[in-house]
C-alpha cells in the first residue's frame, strides 16, 4: 500500500486537497510536524470538504518520529524534488513505497532529501514554471504509481 506523506505542510486548503485525493484512492496520509496550520484549521477542513472521516490520517510531530514509524514498517521514501534524480514517469514505484512532498515554500528539507532512498522530479515544459501545486504534484505522483502498480482494485 502507497503512502503520502507531507513534510511541513503550509496551506491548509492543499492539504484539504491531498486528503480528499486520499481519501478517494484509500491511501495513507501522514502529515509531519510543525505544519504552518491547525489540523482543526477551517479552510483545512472546508477543502477536505466532508471526506476527512474517511482519510486514514496519521500525524508526527517530528521528522524523526516520522522516520521511527517508516523504519518499523519498512519500504522506501521517494522523495518529490525539483533537484529529484530522474523523472516520476522513468521511476519503477513499488506497493510499499512512501511517497515525501515538501512544503509549498522551501520543498523537502535537506535532511530528509538525503535520506530518502530515490528522489523523483516531476518535469516542466515551460522554463518559467519551478513546480506544480503542492496538491498537483501529490495527485500526480500518486496516480502514476497507482497506474505502475495497477490501478485501483
């Protein structure tokens, strides 16, 4: 089972987005600490619309506690980068990977890129686009690794 972990979200309503796409595609969200918001946030909870009680939501406060639980239960961390290694589409996804999305502002932090078992980047036609949304890029990467892996049962 893929997993979608945010690292230092910002935007509430982003995350809203992610946890509907979870939601719908019955995968893992594990948010970790400090967020730039209140899990309680209205605009969160606006954008999740009525799905969060279906979201399988898991919250650290901490990227070491993050690690901890990901180490336990095994499977590799993809880190989402502009600077990623290859391309998401050129990347062979497995059913227990993690799936690391940075904050909109500054990305996944060093740290957590270098530990990171394979960087991916998602490309850009244009040169005067850096990145997608934040909600983009999760939706994006998530359902090419659901097509790789066969889809939705």
């Amino acid at each position: 089972m893929l997993r979608v972990v945010l690292v230092h979200p910002q935007i509430p309503p982003n995350t809203g987005n992610i946890a509907r796409t979870c939601a719908a595609t019955n995968t893992e969200l594990h948010l970790v600490g400090p967020l730039g918001f209140e899990l309680s946030d209205r605009y969160l909870k606006r954008a999740g619309l009525d799905y969060w009680p279906h979201v399988n939501l898991h919250y650290h406060d901490s990227i070491e506690a993050f690690q901890t639980l990901q180490q336990s239960q095994g499977g590799r961390r993809i880190g989402f980068s502009t600077s990623g290694r290859c391309s998401y589409t050129h990347f062979a996804f497995r059913p227990l990977d993690w799936l690391l999305f940075g904050s909109e502002t500054q990305g996944l932090p060093t740290d957590v890129l270098n530990a990171c078992d394979e960087t991916v980047y998602i490309p850009m036609a244009s040169q005067h686009v850096r990145s997608l949304n934040l909600s983009v890029s999760a939706a994006v990467g998530l359902f090419e690794a659901q097509r790789q892996l066969g889809g939705f049962q």
